[in-house]
C-alpha cells in the first residue's frame, strides 16, 4: 500500500483543524448557556 506523506500532512491538518473548529464551537456553546 503506497502512502503518500503529503497525503498523510494534508490528512493531519485537515483532522486537526476540523478539531480546533469543533473545539471552539462546543466551547463557545457552553459559555453562551452560562
């Protein structure tokens, strides 16, 4: 199976990111309900 590292990056980033976002709205949810 040939997997690329740029795949691989790209992959990682867009995970991370996706976390971040998802972070910061759950985070922004609960102080709203505060």
């Amino acid at each position: 199976m040939n997997f690329d590292t740029t795949t691989y990056i790209a992959l990682v980033g867009a995970l991370s990111v996706f976390v971040v976002t998802i972070g910061v709205f759950a985070f922004l949810l609960t102080r709203k309900g505060k």
